[in-house]
C-alpha cells in the first residue's frame, strides 16, 4: 500500500510508487504471478515510437473543472492537445446541459531565453492575468519538461499568489520526461485536489463519489433508489464541490488505473472508503461489484433483490447473444485496468481473446489490496489469456501483431489506435464512455455494438485495400518483440 503524504508537493511516480511496467510480453496468467511473488520486471525496449505524457493526463481531469483555470507552464507546443479537451469539456457541457463555456486554459510560453534566465516571473504575470480574465476559484499549475528541468521554483510561485489573490494557487506537478506511465500524471491532479482544495469533513454526506473521466450518469438509477446521491469527479464538477468529497460515504473506481491514488487518498486521509472489487464488468464481475457496493453502504438485501431481479432480465437475452457471437475472435488494445474489464467482458460474451497490448500494469493500485486486481479476477474467473503484451502505444509492435493474430475484431480504448486496425482490414470498435460497457446492460450494450461492427466489415476491407501501411514486409516478419529487451522467441500464432 502506498503511504499518502500532504505534506509533499509532489507524488512519486508509478514506477517509484507501485512498481508499475510498461514492457512485458507472456501470458496474462504469467503477469498475474510475477506481481504477486515480487518478480515483476520492466522489459526496457530498445526502440521506441511515441508515448503519451503525464502532464496531458493531468490536464485532462484538471481542464474541466467548472470555476477553475489551468495555467500550463511550459512551452506553448506542450499545449497541443488543449483543443481536444476543449472539444470533449464542450460536448459534456452540452449533453450535461451545463451553459456553453470555452476551457479557460492559459500556457506561459517558455522560450529558450527563458530556460536559462528561468521563467517564474512569466508564470507569476500569466496567473495575474488569469486571475484578471476569468476570476476563477481555484487555478491549477501544471509543470512541463522544460519548467522541471530548468528548477522553476513553482510551489513558491503557487504559495506566494495563493496569498496574494486569496484563492488556491495550486502547482501540479506532472513533468513528462518523469515517467514512462502517463497515468502519473493523474496521480499528480489528484495530489493537488486532496493537498489543497478538499477539506476536511463537518459531517457525513449521502454522497458517494464516481472517479470517472466524462461518462454517461449511469449511477444515477443505482445509487438513488438506494438512498445515496452520485457525485461524478473531477471532470464537470465545481471547486466548491470538490471541496466536499471528503464527506462521501464512499468512492466507486470506474478504472482503478484512473482513480488508484484518489480512491486511496480519500480513504486514507478522510476515512471514505473504497469500493475495491473491480470495476463491474462481466456478469460475475458485476455481481462481486454490487456486493462489494451493498456490504460498504449496508444496502445487502436491497442489492440481492436488485441482483435476482437484473439475472432475469439479463440472461435470457446474454443467452442470445453468446449464440452469436461464439467462435468470434477478439484483440484488445486499451489502458491498463479498462483493458482487464474488456477482457471479462468478452470472454463472458463468449469470445475468444487472441491477445491484448495493455498500455502499462500496475502490480497493485495504491490501496494495495489484491482484491482490486482485474487482471487476477478476468484469470480466475475465465481462464489464462494468451498473447499479453504491455505495450505503452507502440504502433510497430501493435501492427506486427495484428498482421499475425488477423482477429475478428479488434477493441480499441484510445482513438489514435484504431488506425491500424482498420488499415489491416480489421473491423475495430472504440468506445470513448467507458459505463456504456458497464454493469449488466453494459454487456448487452457492447455485444450489440460488436455485432453491428463485424457486420459492417466490408467498410474497413475497402478501406484497407485503398491504404498504404508504413511498415515494411521485414519489420512485420520480425518477431514483435524483436525490440522489447530481450529477443524473445514466439510462436504463439
Ligand atoms: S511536458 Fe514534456 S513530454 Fe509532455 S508535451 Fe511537454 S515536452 Fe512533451
């Protein structure tokens, strides 16, 4: 278990913190063993395309928090990726019916002069500025390669303007360069939430907190006839409300991967507990969730009845879809614990899972309870899976793979990879609102969806026969793992 300190301005990242991966290529199983007999190693590749960054993860749960601001102190190419999110921040306000709003986002443009002269004074006036423009409640720092490597002191700049404006100024610290698993940069939001803006509680809520990226309110038809209110965090919420989710009877972890460090922060700090079965994909996955959720909120019975009640409405139509859906073949590619749930979710639809490039593994989250471990459940409840691969967005090994493996489908959590997919010929779904695929309905949802993909397969085989693949006939001849530390030998295909 990872020991939470408010004390410290930064948090440790995954690989420091929780031992986490990003090169590994076996069986699920394997991986499962490894973590829980301390035999856990990173396979260092020799060759390397792309990688996401922390400070992007950090930004996408800061961005769009409703009354704050996000002052990005780095060069302006880090902001890149800051219209995305203003495009998803304007969608969830539209289907939120929240008023439209643009993100109020500002970057300090750190320059080459700036590297050797420092950049504190341009991030002090872009905070000013900020401040001046939009009046927010809070106003959230996050750092970059360039502000880290040249030693900005920026938790003082953050001290100093939280004084002077009387508003948490709030640096998170979340540089790219740190770290290999851009879900640190998570961990960091999550550290300048519970450092500075969560207070301690006045009393009990009927809350219960949903750590989740943007999805639909799912939670609603579940927690209110139980007595219990959703709070969905962080995207979409308010400062104020933030505040306050140290009041929560309890927090529900959509994906530990996203929620690993807040789950456990609030829990260890403020006493909220954590639901920690894994997130309630699959059928038997969903029953273990629900009780798991009725043990903590003293709701057994009530849940019991909901679970005899949903098997009835459920399972004659699951029935029907196994029947169309076996002997079909499936690839995954997605982030760590979303990956896990994809794979029960499947094989419970009666797939077969040929593989999956997971982009990181955690040996254990930060509440260091093994009865949060999704890989280990979708092992021991359906069986090894062959072919796992940690492969943090590798393209050429994702791709050499695929030419071999030739699935039915392939499942893509991250759009930047479907590509590949469908240049291959391979019908690939994305599916960006990780609840669609959640609890019971999740699973009727998704089979519905995978039987509308693979009936549209002459689309990708038309598109496939008018694309070009950059990769060379040597490169997919090769071994995928040609590159991944050691040169392993496979003939698993
Ligand atoms: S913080 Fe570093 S890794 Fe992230 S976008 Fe900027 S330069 Fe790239």
């Amino acid at each position: 278990m990872s020991v939470i300190s408010l004390k410290e301005p930064e948090v440790a990242i995954r690989e420091v913190r929780l031992g986490s991966i990003t090169g590994f290529e076996g069986t699920a199983g394997e991986l499962v063993q490894c973590a829980r007999t301390g035999k856990l190693q990173d396979n260092a590749r020799q060759f390397s395309q792309c990688m996401g960054c922390s400070s992007g993860n950090a930004f996408c749960q800061l961005s769009m928090i409703q009354d704050a601001v996000v002052v990005n102190h780095a060069p302006v190419g880090c902001a890149g990726d800051v219209f995305g999110f203003n495009f998803v921040y304007r969608v969830g306000q539209m289907e939120r019916n929240l008023p439209p709003v643009i993100g109020r986002y500002f970057n300090t443009n750190i320059e080459e002069q700036d590297t050797i002269f420092g950049a504190t004074q341009k991030l002090e006036d872009t905070i000013r500025e900020a401040y001046t423009r939009v009046k927010p409640k809070a106003i959230f720092i996050t750092t970059s390669c360039a502000s880290g490597i040249i030693g900005d002191d920026v938790e003082g700049v953050a001290n100093a303007l939280t004084e002077e404006l009387g508003i948490p100024v709030v640096a998170c610290f979340c540089e790219g360069f740190k770290s290999k698993i851009w879900t640190t940069g998570f961990d960091s939001a999550y550290h300048a939430i519970v450092r500075k803006i969560v207070k301690p509680p006045l009393k009990k809520s009927n809350k219960v907190n949903i750590i989740n990226f943007w999805g639909s309110h799912i939670f609603d038809d579940l927690l209110k006839p139980l007595g219990y209110e959703p709070d969905y965090i962080v995207p979409f919420s308010t400062v104020g409300q933030l505040e306050r989710i140290s009041e929560a009877v309890a927090t529900i972890q959509v994906c530990p991967t996203l929620g690993s460090y807040l789950g456990a922060a609030l829990e260890q700090v403020y006493g909220v507990p954590e639901i920690k079965a894994p997130p309630a994909y699959g059928l038997r996955g969903t029953d273990n969730w629900l009780r798991e959720l009725g043990r903590v909120l003293d709701r057994e019975d009530q849940i019991e009845t909901l679970i005899n009640k949903e098997h009835a409405r459920v399972l004659p139509l699951l029935g029907d879809y196994r029947k169309q859906l076996e002997g079909k073949t499936a690839y995954i590619t997605a982030g760590a614990a979303h990956g896990h749930a994809l794979i029960a979710l499947l094989r419970e639809l009666g797939m077969t899972v040929q593989g999956a490039a997971i982009f990181h593994h955690d040996p254990l989250y930060d509440n260091g309870d093994t009865a949060s471990d999704a890989l280990a459940h979708a092992v021991n409840t359906y069986g090894d899976i062959a072919n796992y691969n940690v492969c943090n967005k590798q393209a050429y090994e994702l791709v050499n793979i695929l030419n071999r493996v030739r699935p039915d489908i392939m499942i893509a959590r991250h759009g930047g990879m479907t590509l590949w997919g469908a240049k291959l010929g391979i019908p690939t779904l994305l599916i960006g609102d990780e609840h669609f695929s959640f609890g019971y309905q999740g699973l009727l949802n998704y089979a519905e969806r995978i039987l509308e993909t693979l009936d549209n397969k002459e689309f990708v085989t038309n598109l496939a026969k008018h694309s070009t693949m950059p990769y060379t006939k040597w490169w997919l001849e090769q071994n995928p793992f040609h590159f991944l530390g050691r040169n392993v030998h496979v003939e698993v295909y």
